[in-house]
C-alpha cells in the first residue's frame, strides 16, 4: 500500500471513529455527560436574590424604630455576643462613642466610622445575623434592629421611622471617604 493511501485509510478511519463518538453521546454512551442536576428556575433563585444595594434598590416594604429594635436586640440574643447596648461583648461593639480617627481605609472599624452605606446594615443583619439562626428575622424586625444601632451610634433621631425611603438616606459619617469604582452604578 503506498504512503498516501495509508495516510487516507487512516484519516477515515479516525473519521469514523469521530462519528461513532457524537452517535454515542447523543445516545446517552461513551463521552456523554452524567445527566445529573435539572436546570435552576428563577422560583429557585428569588430566595437568596436579597442584595440590597447602596441606593436601597431591593429594600423590602415594612418599617422600624429603635424603640423596638431595643427589645429586639435582647429578645433575639444579640446582646449575648455584641453585649449590653450593643456596646461590645464575647464579640464587636455595634454602637461605639469614639470620634472618628482618620478617613478612609485608616478609619476605626466600627459601624459608624467604617461603614460606607446604612442600607449595607439591613443587607448584613437580615443575611448574616443572629450568628447561629441566620435569616430567621423578619423584615420589620431589620427595620426596627437597623434603627436600634443607627439611633445608638447618634445617625438618626431617637423616633425616626426606618423604610426603604427614609434608610438610604442616613448618610454615613466616613462614606465620601472612599473611592468607587463605579459611581455610575451607585
Ligand atoms: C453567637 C454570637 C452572635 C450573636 C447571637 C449575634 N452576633 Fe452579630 N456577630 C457575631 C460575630 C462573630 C460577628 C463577626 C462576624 C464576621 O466578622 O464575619 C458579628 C458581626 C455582626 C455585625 C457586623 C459588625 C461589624 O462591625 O462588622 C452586625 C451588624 C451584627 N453582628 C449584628 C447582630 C445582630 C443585630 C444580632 C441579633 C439579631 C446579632 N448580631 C447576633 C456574633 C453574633
């Protein structure tokens, strides 16, 4: 046999092969994928799809005060870990006294002088907190926990009512501090 007629018997050989190898993954054999898992659905997603955004795009309806999330905090066990008047325990102060020292990325951590956005504490607590039952907080009670620490930290009156509107718009002591990457999303 000469050279290039090996060469083409080879090449329909390797072709055959080729095609052996679709007919078979389409049948389900060689090659084809386990056929595990079904394709997500949006129902699915809606659940964890709670991010809350610098604007408050995604707050969800309902409304607090501190007065309430005073209580809150008690009846929900925060105090066990942020201590008494969310002022620091086994865990991190939540409400702290201290002027801010330095801007920026050199700002104390706590909530009032680090955080960039109010509407970050809704997105953190109802996600996050309490430690151990996370997601277990209704709406109204964020709200009203949210107002708690706001109230404490002196960022809003005593008697503000905290909603999607009215959130949003407590602004941050440190927040033009930082640099954003995309202000035209925000
Ligand atoms: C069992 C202990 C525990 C309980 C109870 C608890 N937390 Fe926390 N919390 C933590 C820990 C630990 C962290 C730090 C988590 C981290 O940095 O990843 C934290 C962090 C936080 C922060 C962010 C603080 C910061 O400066 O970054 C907030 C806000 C907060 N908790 C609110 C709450 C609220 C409100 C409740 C009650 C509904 C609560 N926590 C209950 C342990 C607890």
């Amino acid at each position: 046999m000469s050279t290039s007629k090996a060469l083409s018997l080879t090449a329909l050989l390797a072709l055959a092969v080729a095609g052996a190898a679709v007919a078979a993954d389409e049948k389900g054999g060689l090659g084809a994928r386990p056929g595990l898992g079904a394709p997500i659905q949006e129902a699915d997603i809606k659940p964890w799809d709670i991010t809350i955004l610098p604007d408050g795009t995604n707050l969800p309806p309902g409304s607090g005060t501190a007065a309430i999330g005073a209580k809150l905090f008690i009846d929900k066990g925060c105090n066990q870990c942020h201590g008494d008047g969310a002022k620091g325990g086994k865990n991190g102060a939540l409400i702290s006294d201290e002027k801010l020292a330095g801007q920026g990325i050199e700002a104390n951590k706590t909530i009032k002088d680090f955080w960039a956005y109010s509407t970050t504490l809704y997105d953190y607590i109802r996600r996050a907190m309490p430690w151990t039952t996370p997601r277990t907080l209704s709406n109204e009670e964020v709200y009203s926990i949210v107002a708690y620490i706001l109230a404490g930290n002196k960022l809003i009156d005593e008697n503000a009512v905290m909603d999607a509107k009215s959130l949003p718009q407590v602004k941050m002591p440190n927040r033009d501090n930082f640099i954003v990457k995309f202000p035209d999303r925000i």
